[in-house]
C-alpha cells in the first residue's frame, strides 16, 4: 500500500509519525472518508470543502490549496489501482512539545491511503438495527474532529450487542448516529435533523436531500423525539460507506413492518442510479 505523507508517497512500511504528533497525542485534527466507485472518487469536490472547512474552523490552515489536495488524493487512487472502496485523509495541526497550547507556526501533518471495503449489501437489503443512547458529546459536531471518544465507546456498544448503530438523542431529540446521518418517515413526509452545530452535515445526507427534491418527496429539516423515530413508518441511516441503510429495529422495537421501507429503497435506488453517472469533476 502507498501512503499520501504531505507531499510524498511511501510504501506504508516507510511511514514515519513523530510521537509528539498532536493528532496522535490529542485527537487535534480533522479527517475525511470518500468513497471511490470505479476508480473514481465520489462527491470528492464536496468532501474536500467540507475538510476545509472542519480545519478552519479548529485553527488549522491547511498548507495545500484545494486544487493540490484533490491532486494528491487522486495520485494515491491511482498508485494503489483503487476501483471500489474508499480513501481515507486526516490532517493533524502538527508535531510540538505536549502542552495543551500550541505555537501559531507548527505545521500540519496530511497523511492519505486507500480503505478497502465493498457495498455492505446482505445489511442493505435485510435492515439493520439500531440502539440509541444519550448525545455526550461536544456541541460542535458539525467539525469532523478526530476526536471520536464518545462516538467510538457507542458504536462499540452497538456492535458488541449486535446492532449495527447507535443513535444519538440530545434534549429528547434525536440528532444522529455515531458516523451516520438519521432520516425517517411518518405519514409520507420525511423528516431529518437540521444541519447544525449538533450534528455532522452528512455529504451523504445533502445528496438524499437533493434527490428527495427531485423526485418530490416532500420533507422537512425538522427535529424529533425518539417516540417519533420509533413510531416512525420508515427509517433509514445515511453515510459514504452504508449508502442508505434501513432500519428496521430500534432499541429490540420493531420499525413499520419490520422490513425494509418502500421508500427507503426506492431513496437507495435514486442514489445507485446517481452514483452510476459518477465521472470526474472539475473543482
Ligand atoms: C462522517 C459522519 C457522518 C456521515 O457523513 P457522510 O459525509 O455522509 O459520510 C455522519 N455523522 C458523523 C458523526 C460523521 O462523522
């Protein structure tokens, strides 16, 4: 495997990270997963905004432009000959002594290398279920932080209980998933948490929002309770690596009829169809 280090690119044996990191010490960074369908890096342009934007926001300025990042990125699809899976990029605000504070001039760390997965398709055609759990984390979700603590306790959890996510609830709402954005529907309107600083604006999620306005399915950004979701006809999970994932129990409840929801799929469909256009774009 060849391994984006700032500008180079290593074999994965030759990476070299400095212990006094403060990605490695303190989680001071931001990270991006995009996913690669045939070669071709999805929604790259939206992903590379969106990290550009997590890292401003914690006081990282990135040392590329955005133009030489995607071009970065693109040489480690190619070296590595990915087709189907994904790429994985974090940057970190840099190497210092370990204090808390930090010196304004230290420089970021980029590191960027291919993930190997495929559709998760036997969970996308049966359902999946969920469990939820109280919303400890930060108020700023809306940053891609490598700081997951929280986020990486609950989805063990989950999956040590054999439930595939948990769901998030904050103040009696339901916000999100530990890496996935939660839609549901009720009486053929869909609702979905509004993009704020409680939770993560999926890329995933704004592109479900796009197709629902294409197709006139009407929906709101709306908040709501867990007595909803669970009252819910339909729910579904949004990420890059789960597309759109039904659920069909929450909490051992069972969602609708227990099956995948009609619309759910015919939502996954839209996406499939939109995914199978993909070509490369100009930033
Ligand atoms: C990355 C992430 C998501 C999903 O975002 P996508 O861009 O659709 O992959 C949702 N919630 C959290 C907390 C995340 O970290």
């Amino acid at each position: 495997m060849k391994v984006l280090v700032n500008n180079d690119l290593v074999r994965r044996e030759d990476v070299r990270i400095d212990f006094e990191d403060r990605g490695y010490q303190f989680g001071d960074g931001i990270y991006e997963v995009v996913r690669i369908y045939k070669g071709i890096a999805y929604e790259l342009n939206e992903h590379i905004n969106r990290f550009y934007r997590s890292a401003i926001e914690i006081g990282i300025t990135p040392p590329q432009s955005k133009n030489e990042l995607k071009g970065k990125l693109e040489e480690v699809i190619k070296e590595n000959k990915l087709l189907d899976g994904g790429i994985y990029f974090q940057m970190t605000r840099g190497v210092a002594p370990r204090k808390h504070q930090y010196e304004k001039g230290i420089t970021p760390n980029l590191i960027a290398y291919p993930l190997y997965f495929t559709r998760p398709e036997k969970q996308q055609n049966e359902g999946v279920s969920v469990l939820t759990a109280d919303d400890l984390r930060w108020q700023r979700c809306d940053i891609k932080s490598l700081n997951l603590l929280y986020n990486i306790m609950m989805k063990q959890n989950a999956h040590e209980n054999g439930a595939f996510e948990t769901i998030f609830i904050r103040d009696e709402f339901v916000t999100e998933g530990t890496s996935t954005n939660i839609f549901m529907m009720k009486d053929n309107v869909i609702r979905t948490h509004p993009a704020n600083n409680n939770i993560l604006n999926g890329i995933t999620r704004m592109k479900i929002l796009q197709l629902l306005n294409k197709e006139h399915i009407t929906y709101e950004e709306k908040l709501f309770t867990k007595q909803e979701l669970l009252d819910a006809d339909e729910v579904f999970i949004t990420s890059t690596t789960s597309e759109v994932m039904p659920v069909t129990k929450i909490d051992g409840q069972i969602i609708g009829n227990g099956k995948p929801g009609m619309n759910t799929m015919k939502i996954h469909e839209f996406l499939l169809e939109e995914i199978n256009t993909i070509q490369i774009e100009a930033l």
